[in-house]
C-alpha cells in the first residue's frame, strides 16, 4: 500500500511538472485544430468522385414509356387486289429499355479522374495552408510565455538583492547608523517587486490557459516551457502555398485536356428493345415486340464554335495563379529580408547587453559595500539595483524576442 501511495505521489508529481518543447506544442496544436477533420470529408469526397467517373464505364440503362396520338398516319397509296390492309390506329404506344455503352469517349471519364484527384489534392492542400499559419500563432504565445517565466527569475533574484540590503539596512538601524526612511524605502521597493511578481505570474498563467486551448491539454504553473536552442533557418522556401499555386495550374491544365476531350468523337453500342402498338412492322396494327441495336459514332462540331475561346480563359487563369505566385514569392523574400536584418540587429543589441551587465554588476556591488560603510543612503543602492535589473530585463527581452523572429523565419519559409 505504502509503495502505491508512493507511485500515485511520483505519478503525480510529474504530471504537474510536464516539460513541452516548443516542436511538441506544433504537433499537439494541429492535431487538435478542428479543420484536420476536413482530412477524412475530402478524402470521401474525393472516392466518391472517382467511383462515379468510373460508373461512366457502365452501361447507361434507360426504360421509356410514350402514349401519342397523331393527326395522320402512313398509308398505301394504292389498294391490292383480293387484299385488305388495315391501316394503322392514330393512337400509338410504346414502352422499351435503351441501352448504351461507351466504347471510345475521347478521354473524357479519365480526365474527369484526373480532376477528381486534383482537387481533392488542393483542398487538402488549403487545408495544410491554414494549419500552418498555427505555427507564428504558437509561436507568440509560446515565446511570451517563456519571457514572462525568464522575467519572473529575474525579479526573483532582485527581490533577493533587496532582501539582502535590507537585512543590512535593519542591522544599521539597530546600532544606529541609519534612519528608519532608509529601512521603508527598501521595504517599499520590496512590496512594489512581489506586486509585480503576481502580475508576472498571472501573465504566465493567461499564455498557459491559452497554450492550453491550442493543445487540448490541461497546463498549470508548474508546467515548463523548454527555451529553445538557436536554430539554422536556410534560405529555402517549402511553404504549402507554393505547392497549392502548382495544384491551380495542373487543374487548369486538366480542364484543358476535358476542353479538347469534349470535341473529340464519341463512339459506343445501343441496343433498344421493347413491347408496343405498332411495332417495327407498320404494316401490322397491333401490339408486338420490337428491338434494334448498332453502333453508334457521335462527332461534336458546335463545340469547335467556343473552344478557342475556352482554352484562352483557361490560360488566363494560369497566368493569374502565376501573378499570384510571383507576388506571393516576392512578399516572402521581403519578409525574410526584414528577419534577417532583425536578427542582426537584436544579436548587436544582445552583445551590448551582456557588456552592460557586467558593468551594473560591478558597480552594484561596489554600491552595496557602500551601503555597508554608510558612504551611500539605501535610495542610491536602490538605484544600482533597479538599473541591474533593467539590464538583465533588456537581455531577456532581446534574447527571447531573437529566437521568437527565427521561429518565425522558419514558419515563413517552412523549413
């Protein structure tokens, strides 16, 4: 029993420290996006598409039914001898079954096949296009979830500075040394970095409630963010509309071949057959069987009239989806230009930023040994410290906001 409590504590334990990379919150996030469930509905539509491109292999089976009635009706113009020829009824019936079957359509069911599947490929491929853009979504949240939890750290370690000088301050005023407004000032600024301690932890908690939709998994405060290492972004452009621009183009290329699969010659076998007044024999006025059957050669010339006409607005089209890929190749490179001039910039600031540490942390504890012998009141001290903390603070801000723009990049360039 003993050891089962204490495998439920351990489970527990590392549930409520679960750490995520930020390459697991992609994952999770578009496996729970709803529009992956479009993935199953396109692939139906897509089989049921192509099973009925196909059907048009089967024989197509029609029953006719038709009652006329007519103002004249053919008849003999002579009369023979010792023979009496009853003349066909102006009411007439017929109900018969036709039946066709393609032989050569020209192309026309395999093109159909070919359309059916490149579409489905371009739904799936707008569906791919949407759920990528998550990842600069994520990204927002995830890295400003690690900046809050990196700001919290710091303001940690000057609420210790502060603690510290404190203790000291309170030994001074002990024995004398200091008034009690030095004390208070210390004690203020302590108050005033444990009320931005909540105000930090809430901001974390707000990105976490919010990483938490996008996952579908329950994140408290205990939960770690991994910080991610420096990645190589290439100079390489996968993004899924390059792909999806493709797709427009062989689409349209289809409808082209269905174009000039239209005006091409049809030929297929009939066969009709049937029960009705008069039949074939319209010399025989009464109801009888009657069937008929061949082959028959279908050659479209009306359709020649549009078709030139028809394969230019095609090509428009793909002139359009070409503009629209161009542009969209030359917005991604001004795009990548900017992040990399970004990334320049905040790498110069960062180099700044560890030199100017070092600098505050010299005369911080300089100033505290100052404190110490009474040469500086607990307000300068005071001063040193929030400008220490400025300096780590910006260093954050700069390192996060620098792997925040590579992750970007590299949802831009989907590499």
């Amino acid at each position: 029993m003993r050891n089962l409590n204490y495998l439920l504590l351990l489970t527990f334990f590392s549930a409520s420290s679960q750490t995520l990379t930020i390459d697991e919150v992609y994952s999770l996030a578009k496996q729970n996006y709803p529009l992956i469930k479009r993935h199953d509905l396109i692939a139906k539509t897509k089989q049921y598409n192509l099973e009925n491109a196909s059907k048009g292999w089967l024989p197509q089976i029609n029953i006719v039914g038709q009652a006329t009635y007519q103002n004249e009706v053919t008849q003999l113009p002579f009369s023979l001898p010792n023979m009496a020829i009853e003349p066909l009824t102006k009411d007439q019936y017929k109900v018969f079954a036709d039946v066709q079957q393609t032989i050569y359509d020209g192309g026309m069911i395999s093109n159909q096949k070919k359309i059916a599947q490149i579409n489905s490929e371009i739904e799936m491929q707008k569906t791919e296009v949407e759920t990528h853009k998550l990842e600069e979504r994520i990204n927002q949240i995830f890295f400003g979830a690690l900046q809050t939890d990196e700001q919290i750290g710091q303001n940690e370690l000057t609420i210790s500075d502060i603690q510290n000088a404190l203790e000291k301050a309170e030994n001074q005023l002990k024995n004398g040394v200091i008034l009690r407004s030095n004390v208070d000032v210390l004690k203020a600024q302590l108050i005033q970095l444990e009320q931005k301690q909540i105000e930090l932890q809430n901001i974390k908690k707000s990105f976490l409630e919010m990483l938490s939709v996008f996952i579908n998994r329950n994140l408290d405060e205990q939960t770690k963010l991994q910080k991610p290492e420096r990645i190589l972004v290439e100079n390489v452009n996968n993004r899924p509309e390059l792909k999806l621009f493709d797709l427009q183009k062989q689409a349209l290329e289809t409808q082209k071949s269905v174009i000039n699969s239209r005006n091409m010659p049809k030929l297929g076998a009939f066969v009709q057959g049937g029960y009705g007044k008069p039949g074939f024999n319209m010399l025989k006025n009464e109801f009888d069987m009657f069937y008929i059957g061949g082959v028959r050669l279908n050659i479209p010339v009306s359709g020649f009239y549009t078709k030139k006409n028809d394969l230019a607005l095609i090509q428009l089209q793909q002139n359009e989806v070409g503009i629209q890929k161009e542009n969209f190749l030359f917005n991604q490179q001004f795009q990548t230009l900017q992040s990399n001039n970004e990334l320049e910039k905040i790498q110069q600031l960062i180099d700044k930023d560890n030199e100017l540490i070092v600098l505050r942390e010299s005369i911080k504890k300089a100033s505290l040994a100052q404190l110490e012998n009474g040469v500086i009141t607990t307000s300068d001290y005071l001063r040193e410290v929030n400008e220490l903390d400025r300096a780590r603070t910006q260093k954050i801000l700069h390192e996060i906001q620098y792997l925040l723009t590579q992750h970007n990049l590299k949802a831009q360039l989907n590499n």
